[in-house]
C-alpha cells in the first residue's frame, strides 16, 4: 500500500488498545515487577547490570500480563500468581537474550542490544542465570503442574528455536513449516502464562484448556504481526531494526506469501535475497516494495486476525466482564498494532 | 620439574584409580545413558546430532555418577536416581556447550568442539534445551526439594560463570576470589549431584549434608587439578587445548601462585600474558617455566589434595564398604589423575 492511501480498516472503529489490559492488570504488575527486580539481584554486579538492561528497558512484558489477566478472568483471589508471572517473565528474558545472540541483533527494544554492550559471554550466562532463577521462583510456588507446563514450554521454545535456525536462508519454507516454529518459538510461552492463571485457581479442565487456547492463538496472531511489520513501510519504529529478518533470511509469512505469489523474475530476487547474495539497503526496499505488491502484510495481518478471532472465541465460556472485555481488546490489539 | 625426574608420589603406592567407582555404577549408569539417549531425542534432527556429539563423546559422567555412588552407600533401593542423574548431566552438558561458546573453544574432550561444526547460534539454544529438558526430568520425578537444590545449583553455576568473565584478565585476582569462583561455577553441581541420592533415600539431615560436602570438596579438588593440568607439561593431553586457560587470560590458581612468588620481571611478562599482550606458544611455554620453577602445580595439587581429604573425611559418618571406598579412591583420583 503506498503511504498517501489511508486503508479502511484504519476508519473502521476507534483503534484496539492495549490500555484496559494494562489498566486491568496495573495492580498486579507493581508485585510482579517487585519480585522482578528483586530476583534480579545478585551479587556478582554484572548479572543485575546486564538482565536491568533489557528487563527496565521497556519491554511490555505481555507474558505476565497474561497471567494476571487470567487470574482476574478466573475470579482468583490468591498471591501465588506474582511470582509465576516474573518466572514466566524471567523465561522470556533469558530467551531475548540468547536470542540477541544467535541474530547476532545490534538492537533491541529501541535500545542498544545486551550483546553489543556487555560482549556474547555474558549475555549468554545471564541469560542461563535468569533461566535457573525462573526454575527457583517455580520451585518455590511448589505446584508441580506449573513446573510441568512451564518447562514444557521451555523445552518446546528451545525445539522452535533452533528449527527456526534450521530454516533459516531456505526458500521452500512453507506456510505449515513457519507456523510450526512460531507455535513453537512464540505461542507456546503465551500459553502456558494464560494456562497457569487456571492452575493457580485450580479451575475445572475446561477453563484450563480455554485459557490456554486463548494464549496460545494470541501469541500466533502476535507473532505473524511482529513479523508482517519487519516489512512494513508504514509501520512505526517498533524497536528492533526494520529489516532484520530480511538480512537474516528468515522465511517469515510476508516472504512466503510474496514468493509463492511472484513472477519468475521476483523469485528469483527472492532466492538471492534469503541466501544472502542480496541484503543491502536497495535490496529491502525491494523485497518490501514486492511484499506490498502482493497484499503480503495485509494478508499476514489477515491470517493474524483469523488466530485472534479464535483466542476471542475460546474465551467464550467464561462471563463476560472487565477482564474478559481486556482479554478481547488485546487480541483485536495484537493484530493492528504497528498501523 | 623436568621430564627425566621421577617425584617420589607416584612410587608411594598404585596410583588411585576411578576403577572401583566405575564398577560401582556399572549398571545403574546403563539405566542412566539410557535415559539420557532418550530424552536428548527431538522432531528437530540437529538437536539429537548436536547433543549427541557432545554427549556420546566420551566424557566421563563423573556427576551422574556421584549421584549414583551416593544412592548405593545409603543403600537406595529405588530408581529414581537414574532419571534425576540424567537430569544433572543434562544440566552438565547444557553448560559445556554454553562455555565452548563463552570461550571460543576448539577442543572438546579430545574431539573439535559443538560451536565450531554447528557454530554458536545452534550450540546455544540446545544447551537451552538440555536445560530444559533436566527440569522436566526432574519434574516429573516430582521432589520439590530436589529441584531446589538443582535449580538453586544452576542459578549458581551460573553466577559462578559470570563471575570468572568478570575476573579473566584480571591480574589481582585473589586465591580466595577463584575459590569462590570454582565452588560456584563447578563443586555447586557436584554437591547437589550427591546430595539428592541422600534426598531419594530419605536420609537425615546430617547424610544429606555429609554427602554435600564429599561432593562440593570433590569439585573443588577436580577443578583445581583440571587448571593444574593446563600448565602441567607432564600431563597427558587432556582432551582440551592445552594452554586454553592460558590464552583465555583465565585467572587459575597455578597462575595466581606462579605470580604471588614471582620476581618483578616475572610479575611484569604475567600482567603482559593475563592481559593478552603476549599469548605466543613460546610465552605459554615461558609461562609453563614459570609456573614449574615455582612449584605452582604441585602446589595447586597439594591444594586440592587439602578438599579432597575433606571429602574423604565427610564420609566418614557412613559405615565402611564398597561404596564408601570407591568414593574415596575417586577423591583420590581426582587428585592423582593427569600424572
């Protein structure tokens, strides 16, 4: 879409916003940011140092979020849910991290990336430190449900991972494939944080399997849109460097789409630019001048709205409220944030 | 000492062997690499390739082993064990791949190392996986108190790892600093690899924390021989780069020795070395002089000869056996091995 035609969607309705979520879970998030930076702490001075800089550094720490949005949903009165929120948070950390260093990334959140500033050493031992203290804070809680559903996702987070390496620089990726790893990669921690909400409050199976979907389709939707906008012109800085994903090759939707739907000539533009051969400035323009020829954002964004509707719908069986209301908004928020 | 002078230590009596410790364990470590070759498996082909490069490549397993040892002189009569060893070699292993990335290293155990056929991006996220995979190992045994003292272990190795970044280079690193340094970084996962046999066979207090003691003892002595066999001419080649330590500009006890009682000409070629300036392998070779002019070896082994013999002693609360001295040989071996 060229900059000077404003889409309809955008007239439609007033914007989704994060703001009843963040106002939902705003009293909750004081206690887990607490246990946060308190478990942070250690007294070797570069641990604290290294992890506040990504952990203050802005993050919107929508993990956490979901866990206490669960609890409210769930009607659970208990504290337990803090600490499991800064564990889940602490996960997520310590794959940023690790992450940071295998993108070798220069920036993250805006912000210069850890790497960058404290060297791939440290990154990746606070990474593992954060890692282990997230078990601590678990064990401490003591469900061994939890500590189930949480290294589970662990251990599928690591799987999508290095699939994701493994697809790296291959342009047959299909859209099965990447949905596969993003399931993986991303989804999986988004479940798990909305699925514990229910084990905390010891809900029925039902609840737990909804809160579940519901994180989990939220955290595909949330992902195909993070990926869309690394190709978006119109997208606003959203803190990591546009066209990361470009010079990575990584075979993202917006790629997939646009190959699968180009001439011979543009897949063949498409071959070099994933293997490398072609990754300057000129070249990302475009493969996002193609994307846009395409509909490849808006198509991704479309996809992303189909698993949004589903993490709406899968919160069907539960009263509607504040946090259900919440819950919604910030599903239909996850696919048009970036606009 | 030179090459043509026997010392009088190694006439004393038959060089203490692991041998008894290996027989010990004999078929329990069956039922341990079974599990380990098991849950080391993935959908993700580079997962299994990468793990198995590093886990089928001859290391001695001494930690699942301790935990192993551990359950037959309490006299455990379950399984449990096999599944929580398999967890602290899993942890183990998580670790080496997450240093051979720290570090740059080339060599392995005698073989070239995970990072430099799969590069570090992969090497990283299975080290995540592996971790992963020992806190589902160990949630599914379902001991709270084992996964405190194995998470609370990780966090500290970790720290540990942090903290020896921090010191490399560092020429005015104290004896008592890198003490503190190998306790975290190595004799933390020895302790807790013995101490969770006394968990399982619900032993009191005071085994569990006799059996702590022989293994965090046991690890520093390990440590301290490891970093001595990195300037030992004499030592057989160890499976990794000789002089590794040395180039890192790691600050190890023989180093701390060779410097404390060095001449200021010798003080000013150490600043040079830790700092980098000089890293040739005719400096590693003056710095091995060095090192033996002063005693720094033999010094460090009469170090660690000081933990192990508190290893040995904190068995002492166990009644005489098999088990009891085949751990005592290996705390002798720990300190022996390398001649």
């Amino acid at each position: 879409m060229s900059a000077d035609i404003v889409p309809i969607s955008r007239k439609q309705s007033p914007a989704p916003s994060l703001d009843p979520m963040l106002a939902l879970t705003a009293p909750g998030m004081n206690a887990v940011n607490a246990v946060i930076l308190d478990r942070m702490q250690s007294e070797i001075p570069l641990i604290p140092a290294l992890a506040g800089h990504l952990i203050s550094g802005g993050g919107k720490r929508l993990r956490p979020m979901l866990t206490l949005a669960g609890a409210e949903l769930v009607g659970y009165q208990g504290s337990r849910h803090y600490k499991l929120a800064a564990s889940v948070e602490f996960i997520h950390t310590a794959t940023l991290l690790h992450d940071d260093v295998v993108d070798g990334s220069e920036m993250r959140r805006g912000k210069t990336a850890a790497n960058i500033i404290f060297g791939n050493p440290a990154t990746v031992l606070v990474g593992d430190f954060l890692f282990s203290r997230s078990f601590e804070l678990m064990t401490e809680d003591g469900s061994l449900r939890v500590l189930k559903i949480l290294s589970g996702a662990s251990a599928i987070i690591a799987e999508g991972e290095v699939d994701q390496l493994t697809a790296q620089r291959k342009i047959g990726t299909s859209e099965e494939r990447y949905l596969q790893i993003i399931r993986a990669k991303t989804a999986a921690l988004f479940a798990a944080a909305s699925r514990i909400a229910a084990v905390v409050a010891e809900c029925d199976d039902d609840q737990e399997r909804a809160l579940d979907e519901y994180g989990r389709n939220l955290g595909v939707a949330f992902q195909l849109v993070d990926d869309a906008i690394d190709y978006d012109s119109d997208a606003a800085a959203m803190g990591k460097d546009r066209g990361d994903d470009f010079r990575e090759g990584k075979m993202t939707l917006p790629v997939i789409l646009a190959y699968a739907r180009g001439s011979e000539e543009e897949r063949s533009f498409w071959r070099d630019a994933i293997s490398g051969i072609k990754s300057s400035d000129a070249d990302l323009d475009h493969a996002c001048s193609l994307i846009a020829r395409h509909g490849a954002v808006e198509d991704t964004r479309a996809r992303a709205r189909h698993f949004a509707d589903r993490a709406i719908d899968a919160l069907s069986i539960f009263p509607d409220g504040k946090a259900r209301q919440a819950m919604t908004e910030a599903a239909r928020f996850a696919v048009a944030r970036g606009y």
